[in-house]
C-alpha cells in the first residue's frame, strides 16, 4: 500500500499542477509589448477575430469596448498611432478586470483578473496622457481571448484624436504663436 500511495500522490499533483498553472489572472508583465499571452503550447489563432475595438472621445476620456463575441481574457493599451508603447492610462475598472503598469508608465494596460465572461457592452475607460502633445493620435491595440487556447492578438481600433477637437485646436495655435 505505501507503494501506490507514493506513485498516487505524485500522479495526482502531476494532474493538478496544470489546472494552478494555467489560473487566469490576467497578463503579466512580460506581455506589454507583443500583446501575447504566455499560454504554453498555443498559437493566436489565424481566421479572423469575432472582436473589434471600438473607441469613442467622450467627456475628456476614451470609451473603448471590445465589440462582439463574449471574452474571458484580454490586454488592451492605447499606444501612439503606429507605435509599440502604451500611453495614458485606465481608469473606472470594469468588473472582472485589473490594470497593470507597462513600460514604466502606472496603469497603462487593462487586463482580465480571472476568466469570468466580459460581455461586448462593457465600458473600458482611458485618460489621455497628461502632457498631451499637438496632435497626438492614438490606437487601441488589444489580444482577446474566448478561452486560454483560442485567442486572437494584434485587434486595433481606428485612430482617433486623444484630445477634444477645440481644446486641441486653441493648444496647437497657442503653442504656435
């Protein structure tokens, strides 16, 4: 008996050991510039997303929502139009979710905070950065994920203006003259 409760126990941590490893609690760190998860033993997948990022300028923040299927995970950042780094940060956190700080810049990326379904009518909020620069353009680039194995990386949304149109047209001609 001692025999088989020796190879027992082991076999039974073996089985275990994926289902803790494999926990989703969001994003690390190591994920803020690809946008990829740290899945083991998967790929994005390569049809294309049921998802699109919609984002809207509204009271002096950006409501961004994942339009489409429900979710379980995501990462998500408004970075400069074009570029790899993320800029602002979030704010108002939708259940289910969590911030975490990328590229040094607090609270710049939104990530899942366990795998409960996130709905296409939920509400991301952003701030555009502080030191806001004449026209600053920017994107929302995302990977969604509907389970730890089907997940779709590098979604976008259009490029929109981090600056109400009549602020940012009295800033850049003040700053002109």
């Amino acid at each position: 008996m001692p025999g088989l409760l020796s190879c027992a126990v082991p076999a039974l941590f073996a089985l275990c050991l994926p289902l803790v490893l494999a926990l989703p609690n969001g994003a690390p760190l190591g994920s803020c510039t690809s946008l990829m998860p740290s899945h083991s033993g998967t790929s994005p997948q390569t049809s294309d997303s049921p998802h699109t990022i919609a984002a809207i300028y509204a009271n002096n923040t950006v409501e961004v929502m994942i339009i489409g299927a429900d979710y379980r995970g995501l990462l998500l950042q408004g970075r400069e139009y074009g570029g790899d780094v993320a800029v602002g940060n979030w704010a108002k956190l939708p259940k289910n979710t969590k911030v975490i700080s990328c590229f040094n810049i607090e609270n710049s990326a939104i990530t899942h905070s366990n795998a409960e379904l996130k709905s296409g009518n939920t509400v991301y909020t952003w701030n555009p950065p502080r030191k806001n620069k004449c026209g600053l353009r920017v994107e929302f680039v995302a990977t969604v994920a509907q389970s730890r194995a089907v997940y779709w990386t590098g979604l976008k949304s259009d490029e929109i203006n981090a600056v109400p149109l009549s602020y940012f047209s009295i800033l850049c001609l003040t700053k002109q003259t």
